[in-house]
C-alpha cells in the first residue's frame, strides 16, 4: 500500500500563486509516476500533470502549460505542483494521485480556490 498525504491548499486572488505538495509513504518503491487531478464542483475529475518518479518526465494538460510545474523530490518522496497565474476556473479539490503495479493510489484531496 501506498499512502499519500497532500498540503499546501487555500484562498488566494487570481494571478496569485500556491504551491501543492504530497508526500508517499508505505511501498514507495513500487512508484513509477505521481501526479495531480482536480474536481470542480459539478464536474468530472479531470488530469493536471503527471511525472515520472525516474526519469523526471514530466505531462500537463493544456489549461495549465505555462502556470503549472510539476516536480519530484524522490529522497523526501514529495511531490510538488507549483501553481503561478492562478484564475478563477483553476477553483477545484485537488487531488494527489500515484500510479505503480497498476495499481492507483489517491490523496484526500486539498481545496483550491482562486477568486476574482
């Protein structure tokens, strides 16, 4: 098992920025990529960006190239979604996710919340 503890959520106005993070533990070895959904509220969960856990690799949905970055600390096993540029339809539970031995492993989800 693989247990993932997000943080770093909150208020913030648009253009501002937060910063996510989500650290693993329990069978982290097992890890070949993490990455961040989001659920706006009436919506589906949908992708943010991914990374793979060796090769650093990284993967955004268009909405954000260019205001997010996705990065890794493999000692800490974090994970990290810097959010710059931050507007109103970024407004969503974020959640941290981990893929490995296809198997998917989901945070409690953090709220984000951008207003105008």
């Amino acid at each position: 098992q693989v247990q993932l503890v997000e943080s770093g959520g909150g208020l913030v106005q648009a253009g501002g920025s937060l910063r996510l993070s989500c650290a693993a533990s329990g069978r982290t070895f097992s890890i070949h990529s993490m990455g961040w959904f989001r659920q706006a509220p009436g919506k589906e969960r949908e992708f943010v960006a991914a990374i793979n856990w060796r090769g650093g690799t990284t993967n955004y949905v268009d909405s954000v190239k260019g205001r997010f970055t996705i990065s890794r600390d493999n000692a800490k096993n974090t994970v990290y979604l810097q959010m710059n540029s931050l507007k109103p339809e970024d407004t969503a539970v974020y959640y941290c996710n981990a893929k490995g031995r296809g198997r998917d492993y989901w945070g409690q989800g953090t709220q984000v919340t951008v207003s105008s």
